[in-house]
C-alpha cells in the first residue's frame, strides 16, 4: 500500500490522477492539499511514501509583471515542498514540469531528442527548469526525483489549448490544413504513467507522450466528426499562418510545430493505454 500526498488541490492533473488512483483502493492511498497559504507547512509528511507536486502556474504570460509570482510559485515553492518532503522521510517526490522548458513551437519540423539541451523562451518554461535544477540538487540514495517533461495535456474538463480547439470544431465551417506536427497526452495515459512510476520508484527525466503525432487540422477534424459536423480542411490561409507563427503567441500553439522522438517516451510498461481517436472520444462525449 502506497501512501501519496498531492500538492495543487485545485489542479486539473492532481484531480485526475486522485480519481485514477481511487480506482485501486487496496494499493494507494490518497490525499491532497493546496499550497496556496502556508498551512501546509504544519502537515506531517513522514507518513507518506510519495509527494506528486502538481501545484504551479500552468498558463503562458509574457507580462513581465508576472516574472516574480512565476519564480515564487514555480519555481521556489517546489524546491521548499521538496526539502520539507527529504527531511520528513519522503522517499519520492514527483515534479510536474513541462515540454515548455525546450521552448516554443516553429515554423519548420522540430523534434526534441535525447541530445536537445533546454532553452526555455519565457520566464514560464524557465521557472519549471529552474525548479528542475534546484530539486536536482537535494536529490539522495534515500530520495528519489522523478521529473515529468509532458507535451500538451488534454482530456475531459482541461483547460488551455485544447478548449479553444474543441469550441473552433463545433462552430466554424472552415479550417486551416496546417502540415504542423505535435506530441499529446491524454489525461489518462498520463495518470497511468505516474501510476507506473509511482509502483515501480523511479527516478530521473520522463516524456509521456501519446504514440500518434498530430497535426492540428487533424484534432479538429476529430472533433467535429465526435459531434456529427462536417467542418471544411484549407490549404488557402497557409501561406499567412506560417508567416504569423513567429509573431503571435496563440498561433504558434497552435499552427507551430514541436514534437519529442518518440524513442524518448517508451517505458518497460504500457502506458498508452488511449490512442488518439478513442482520447478524443472521451473527452468530448457529456
């Protein structure tokens, strides 16, 4: 029986993977509890075995007013759940990190391998690296680091990204047909994975990704095929999208392209238990 702590009460993945691990009540048990004040510094953490650190800011801001709470949170909150979890026995702790620490999305073909170094593009991606490095360093025989670099993160009720593709799908006739290409994860091939970690103790860098790449155009189609809509795929907008991908935020999530090798994300177990047609599936029906 595994005894697990989530930090980030409210936090999308940390919801998900409570209800995940719920469905094994006689391996796990567990709790969660929000980081927003400091009463979680009174809890006693030397009953659990891990602490899974999903509380963070997730979203992008490029307002430089949100430079110092994106450090605070990011990355000198982890760091201090992390110490507090070593020195009260913990023996592994699980930081949830980011994709984003490779930097944005391109215009041309990007693959992530094992040899492509970190070059965070804001001050978001560079607080989870950071916080990455300062964890790193309290890592011991005794207190096993496991860090999660996941690509876009979708299923029932997310957020970011992909709501914004699903409302595109459901009411637009038309949509760009982007050759782009992009690493997913379904909620519930991630959750799986953590399982497996969490079961088998690991430690080190992890990239879950689902096994199919995407193109955009391709999400989108799925989607309105889930609701029974035909949208219309175009070539003609390509031309300007691509020359917009660079300049504007919203358009390089989603027209850019950034992928890992998918040798980076294979494990000793399965845990791609959703492929893409049923995830979609899943994530759309009410």
């Amino acid at each position: 029986m595994k005894k697990i702590l989530i930090t980030g009460l409210n936090s999308y993945i940390g919801i998900k993977l409570k209800g995940w691990l719920g469905k094994y009540p006689d391996q796990y048990i567990v709790d969660a509890v929000s980081v927003r004040n400091e009463s979680w510094k009174g809890i006693d953490f030397s009953s659990y075995d891990v602490v899974f650190h999903a509380a963070g800011i997730a979203h992008v801001s490029t307002d430089p007013n949100m430079k110092e709470l994106y450090y605070k949170v990011n990355r000198d909150l982890t760091i201090e759940v992390a110490k507090k979890a070593k020195e009260e026995g913990v023996s592994q702790f699980i930081f949830m990190s980011s994709i984003i620490v490779y930097g944005d999305s391109t215009v041309s073909e990007r693959v992530i391998n094992q040899f492509t170094e970190p070059s965070p593009s804001n001050f978001y991606g560079d607080s989870k690296l950071q916080a990455e490095k300062g964890i790193a360093l309290i890592e011991s025989s005794e207190f096993k680091v496991a860090i999660i670099r996941p690509p876009m993160i979708y299923g029932k009720d997310s957020k970011g990204n992909y709501p914004k593709l699903s409302k595109a799908a459901r009411t637009l006739p038309v949509f760009p047909d982007m050759d782009n290409k992009r690493s997913m994860l379904h909620i519930d091939n991630l959750c799986e994975f953590i399982r497996l970690i969490i079961d088998n103790e690991e430690r080190g860098l992890f990239f879950p990704q689902n096994k199919e790449y995407v193109r955009t155009s391709e999400i989108v189609q799925r989607i309105a095929r889930v609701h029974g809509k035909r949208i219309i795929s175009t070539k003609i907008f390509n031309p300007v999208l691509k020359s917009l991908v660079p300049r504007f935020s919203i358009i390089n999530k989603l027209f850019g392209n950034l992928v890992y090798d998918q040798s980076l994300s294979t494990y000793k177990e399965n845990y791609q238990i959703r492929d893409f047609s049923e995830s979609i599936e899943l994530t759309e029906k009410k």
